[in-house]
C-alpha cells in the first residue's frame, strides 16, 4: 500500500475501474445464484405464451406502429419545412408559424392526439378520415412538425449564407434559392437531429392508444397491454420491447450510412 | 433575351452609380459614390481593408441594399423596388472571395442550375455551354467533380465558368484571389485577362497591382468610403497623385519598406 501515493491518476483509475468490475461481477454472481430462474422464465420469457401473440405482433402491431410513424414523420417533416422556411421569411405568416410551432411544442402530444380525435368531431361535428388512427396521425403530424421546424430552421441558418449570395446573383429567386441549394445543403446537416426525432415519434405512436383503435388498428404498446391483461404474464412487455429496438438500432446504423453517402467529400 | 435591354450596346453604359451611400447601424461605410463603367472597360477597384471596396461592387446587383444613392445595372435602376431585380441579376456575372461553389453539385452542375432555373434554357443547351465555359476555363477534365475534389484554383475558375454560362453583359470580381495560394493566382488571373482581352465589361475589387496595372483600363483607389483619386491604371499605380495613393502603394508594392516617417504622416491624415 505504501507505493499508493506514488501511482499516477491514470493508474489510480485503472485500479479503481478493476475494483468497480469485481463488485458488478460479485452482485451478478448472487443475483444469478439466488434468483428464481424458473419463475422468472415462467413470467418474463414464457415461450407458449409468446407462441400465442405470433404472428400477430409482427403482421399487426410491429406493422402499425411503423405505419403511424412513418406517415407521421413523413407529413411531420413537410410540415416543418414549410413552417421553418414561412418563420425565416418573416411577416404575419411567419408569425402564425411561430405561433404555431410554440402551441404544439408547448403542450402535451397526448392532448393534440384527444383533440384530433374528439375535441375536433364535438365542436365542429368534422370527423378526420381514418378513424382514431387517421386523426392520430394528423395530430402526431402536427407535433412532429412544431418540434422538426426548429431543427430545419437550426440545418437552413447553419448553411453559409455565401450560398444564398452566390444563387441570389446569378438570378435565382428566393424560393428558387431555397430549393435548389439551401435546402439540400440544410437536409444533410439535419440528419442525426431528424433521426432522433423519428425515433421520438416511434415510441409516441404508444400515445395514439387514446384515438381508440379496432382490434386491427392496434399498435405495439397496446397490443402489448392487451395481451398482458388476457395471460396475465409479462411475456409480451418484453417480446413489445424487443420490437422497438428491432427498429430502432438498425437504424442508427443505416442513418450513418446515409450521412456518410450525403457527405459532399464523398 | 438578347432584346432585354435594347439600348445597351448604343447608348447607355452599363454600370452608372450615382451619390451612393450605405450604412450599417452608424457606419457609414460609403460615402457619395459616384462611378460609371463603360461597355468593354474593366475597371479594377483597390484600397486598404475598410474602405469599402466589396461593399461598392456588392451594392451594384443589390446583393447589398444601398442607404441612398442610385445605381443603373443595364439600363435598369436597381434602387426601384419595382425593378426584378432577378433578371438583372441573370445578366451580371459575380465573383466571389471565398467561390461559394454549390458543394451538392458537381462543377458542371453548378454551371447548369442558373441556365436551367433562371434562363429556362434546355439541358441539352444548357449543358452545352457549360461544357464549353469549363473548357474556356480549362477544367474540360474536372467537369463531373464536386467542389470538394477541387483545389482553390480550380474551384474559383469553375466559378467564373459557372458566371460566364449566364452569358453576362457585366462580370463583377469580388477579390477572386484573395483566398487563394500563392502558386493558384496565376491560373485565375490568366482566365481574367483572357475575359478582358475579349471584350467583357468588368469590375474588379482586388489586391493584384500587376494585374490592375497591365489588364485593367481604370482603377479607383478607396479609402474610408470615398474615392480618393481615380484614372488610367498605368498612371495611377505607377504615378499615383494623392498622397493617400502614393502610401497605399509603396505600403502593398515594397511592404519591407516602410519608413516611420510616413506611418507617422499616415496617422496625421
């Protein structure tokens, strides 16, 4: 112990990480020896009853949820374009898109999903087409582009403005300049927020659950509910979380491909 | 589109800048500009860092919006908010400092997309005299290379040859060399006195003495957003009248020699 106070702090921390490692190691080792193995399989990772949800997490479930979210987030990040280029420009309109925007980053996703669902039919008897999915996916739409609006404002102020200046000059209108070179400069820089973003709404889609869905129209998380109600096990929680990350860690990957094929020193 | 303006060619000279004046907040950075360039005639515009030299040449297609003052481009009086300014624009060739190539378009897109956009010229004729424009510049062999895959140099020719595709009736040059390595210079200056030789009414903001002195017709010397003294390039540069001249060029021509005396004079003005 006496060479102690001579070790360097990268020494220490090496020896202090070999300490932490032995006492995660230890904690495993007991939990694993005293756990209840087979309850725990009965309760968490039961295979007949997992047998029982096949296929219909996949052909259903998994499937809506990745339609709700991709619609969504498509529409979504029309939407926040649109209202990002509308606040840039400036005047009553991009007042109104700021407004806009403030509104639904202001409030919850839950409330404009009830909203689009029932507040919508009770006060101007308009039903949205689509039933409870369709007025959720308006909603989440709306709320995907408040929250992406900002990110596309952040990608379009981010592209140096010597490229507006070079297409201004050359005799490109504004909208021109904005389509044709600001934009496609302002996609590539928006890409990890975007992704972030999709993968947010991926997991608000367990929110629509408030539209009311037919049997057909359920999304992973209720379909994981409903399913623990009628077993009474836990199996389906976990077989539902596995679907979520089925989605989304592939995708961190693919998106990084992307950015690596959108880089312009490609 | 030939016939926009009728009356170029025979009467009016296509750049006229009258008392112009432009502020930011409470600098004003010019201060009474008065400059006309004539058809054919490259005029080169020179002075020290500040005086507002790029903001003159900036103002003139209104990339920056004058405080006061009038400016004919064309024939058109690009002070008017009724003027579309667009069209003006398409038939006056820019410059810049730093290229501001488009980086999500290869070379010859980026002497495409104004033809196409702007022009409505076919692809097949657009690509054309693109094709022909890169050649002119001598990057017949780089047309398919995004901006990033070229050197400074080649992207700044690329530039011009993106300006040039508009068929400009002006060419304004925003320090074209002024972000360039040294050994660089030499291929951009080349392409420009080629331009010049053949005609094009230029104005060019820059640092490059020599090339002020043997290709340009006229040069202004700014300083503190005025022009301090102006006339035929050979005289001034080599010849300058006013004392403030004389110092700008000793200072830029022989920068190892400057006597304290003059710096003390300098600070005296």
């Amino acid at each position: 112990m006496s060479v102690l106070p001579y070790l360097k702090p990268t020494a220490r921390k090496r020896l202090g990480r070999i300490g932490s490692y032995a006492i995660g190691l230890a904690l495993i080792l007991v939990v694993v020896a005293f756990a209840d193995w087979p309850h725990i399989q009965k309760v968490f990772f039961n295979p007949s009853v997992a047998m029982k949800m096949w296929p219909a997490i996949l052909i259903v479930a998994l499937k809506n949820t990745l339609i709700y979210t991709v619609s969504s987030f498509v529409l979504g990040s029309l939407l926040a374009v649109l209202l990002a280029v509308l606040k840039l420009a400036g005047g009553p309109l991009g007042w109104a898109a700021s407004a806009f925007i403030e509104l639904f980053r202001g409030i919850p996703a839950l409330l404009t999903i009830y909203a689009a669902a029932y507040v919508l039919p009770i006060a101007f008897g308009f039903q949205l087409p689509g039933e409870g999915p369709g007025a959720g996916i308006v909603a989440l739409t709306i709320v995907t582009g408040a929250y992406a609006a900002e990110i596309v404002r952040a990608g379009i102020q981010a592209v140096a403005p010597g490229q507006a200046e070079a297409a201004r000059s050359l005799g490109l209108s504004s909208g021109q300049t904005m389509f044709w070179v600001v934009l496609p400069q302002a996609m590539r820089i928006v890409i990890p927020p975007m992704t972030n973003e999709f993968v947010m709404l991926l997991k608000d889609t367990s929110l629509l659950y408030i539209a009311g869905f037919t049997v057909i129209q359920k999304e992973l998380t209720t379909f994981g509910q409903d399913a623990v109600s009628t077993t009474g096990n836990a199996t389906p929680i976990v077989m539902v979380a596995i679907s979520y990350l089925v989605v989304t860690l592939p995708l961190t990957y693919l998106v990084g491909l992307l950015e690596k094929k959108l880089d312009p020193k490609r | 589109m030939s016939n926009l303006f009728p009356d170029l060619e025979s009467t009016q000279p296509p750049v006229v800048i009258t008392d112009l004046h432009k502020s930011f907040g409470d600098n004003e950075v010019l201060k009474g500009i008065n400059l006309t360039v004539s058809q054919g005639e490259v005029v080169c515009v020179i002075g020290p860092s500040g005086s507002g030299k790029s903001t003159l040449l900036r103002c003139v297609n209104l990339l920056e919006n004058p405080t006061k003052g009038s400016i004919q481009l064309l024939g058109a009086e690009m002070t008017d908010p009724d003027v579309e300014l667009n069209q003006v624009r398409a038939h006056v060739g820019m410059v810049f400092q730093s290229f501001n190539l488009f980086p999500n378009m290869t070379a010859i897109g980026n002497c495409i997309i104004g033809q196409r956009q702007v022009l409505k010229r076919s692809k097949a004729e657009a690509i054309e005299i693109a094709k022909k424009n890169l050649e002119m510049v001598g990057l017949s062999d780089r047309m398919d290379y995004v901006p990033a895959k070229l050197s400074g140099g080649q992207q700044q020719r690329v530039a011009i040859a993106r300006a040039l595709s508009m068929d400009p009736k002006v060419m304004l040059f925003d320090e074209p060399t002024a972000a360039l390595d040294p050994e660089l210079v030499g291929d951009v200056l080349a392409v420009m006195r080629d331009l010049a030789h053949a005609g094009m009414t230029m104005m060019v903001v820059t640092h490059e003495m020599s090339f002020a002195r043997d290709v340009s017709d006229r040069t202004i010397f700014m300083d503190g957003g005025v022009i301090v003294e102006e006339g035929p390039s050979q005289d001034l540069i080599t010849a300058p009248k006013e004392r403030r001249t004389q110092i700008f060029l000793k200072r830029v021509l022989d920068p190892t020699h400057i006597e304290d005396s003059e710096l003390g004079e300098t600070e005296a003005d």
